[in-house]
C-alpha cells in the first residue's frame, strides 16, 4: 500500500482532529525518523484542511520490515 511519508515535524503539523469524529494519526515507522499516513487520506473529504499540504510530500510503498515490530509476550 502506498503511503504518505512524513517528517516528525511534519507529522506534528497534521496530527489530531480534523473534523468532528475525524483525525489524522501519523504511525511512526522502525526508522524512528520517519512517520507514514495512508495515501486515501487525501482522496477523504474528512481530511480537505491538509490535502494540498499532504500532496506536496513523498509517496511510496512502505514495505514490511519498516514498520515497528511488536514484541511476543513471554
């Protein structure tokens, strides 16, 4: 899936509501540097107010291995 890429600064300047019941929640990836946002968010209307923001950023596949890893319980 494809996915916006964000810087942490970025991702500060379009985390949280965006409209009643809507918000946006960059994931940060294993990288720690790098946080992603699935690439729908700029087709929903619920996002509109960082459309042409979100737009303007790289998009890519994020693969696998990029995402944090979650820890077994023991």
């Amino acid at each position: 899936m494809i996915h916006i890429i964000l810087t942490e600064t970025q991702a500060d300047v379009v985390r949280g509501s965006t409209g009643p019941h809507s918000s946006l929640e960059p994931v940060p990836l294993a990288s720690g540097i790098e946080w992603a946002l699935p690439v729908a968010v700029l087709s929903d209307p619920a996002h509109a107010a960082h459309h042409d923001y979100l737009s303007a950023l790289t998009q890519r596949e994020v693969a696998a291995e990029e995402w944090p890893q979650t820890e077994e319980p023991e």
